[in-house]
C-alpha cells in the first residue's frame, strides 16, 4: 500500500467519522410557542481550541419573557470544514424562539433569583 493510498483511507474514514458528528440538540421549556412568538437564528463561529471568531448578538424577548426553546445543529457541510481546519473553525447554528404566553398579571409579585 501507498503512501497515497493510505492518506486517502484515512481522509475517507476520518470524513465518514466526522459525519456522525451532525447532530441537533433541543432545549425545550414549559412555555408556549405560537405564531406570534419572536424567533431568530445565529451562526456563531469558533474552534475546538476555545477561540470564538464571532459571539451570537445578546437580546431579549421584548415581552419580558424568557425563552421557549433553543436548538443548536450542526450539518455534514460544518462536521467537513471542522475536519479540513483540523478544528481551528467549527461553526454551529443556534436558533431561539420567546416565549409567547400572555403577560404576567400586574398584581403578582414577580420571582427574581439572587
């Protein structure tokens, strides 16, 4: 086997390996989503190595509102430049939904952690 040959297996299995990497993971609350809720999505761009080439803007759900659900994905086209940057750049997409649910009532006393 040469030398060629063996690079070529490697950058094969590696490819296939990093495939596996795609995944979406959900975080889900107890609120309620509906066509009114605010929504957005972000790519943020960093590296395995804790650089952070670009952070997600910070906002807030103008109702006063926390968040609903947050999804963070990744696809075969990120797990390929993750693998040719040797993890210098990995991008991942996060997306946000507020919640929706009606305003809490003004005589209720409002839970603020310390």
């Amino acid at each position: 086997m040469s030398v060629i040959q063996g690079c070529k297996i490697f950058c094969g299995l590696a490819l296939i390996i990093s495939m596996s990497g795609c995944a979406t993971m959900t975080i889900e609350g107890d609120g309620q989503k509906s066509p009114q809720s605010e929504t957005g999505t972000h790519t943020k761009h960093g590296s395995f190595y804790s650089f952070v080439w670009s952070e997600p803007p910070v906002s807030k759900c103008d109702n006063g509102h926390g968040l609903y659900r947050v999804r963070q994905h990744t696809n075969v086209a990120y797990s390929i430049v993750s693998l040719l940057s040797l993890g210098l750049y990995v991008p991942q997409t996060a997306e946000w939904w507020c919640d929706a649910s009606s305003p809490a009532v003004e005589e209720e006393e409002l839970y603020h952690p310390e």
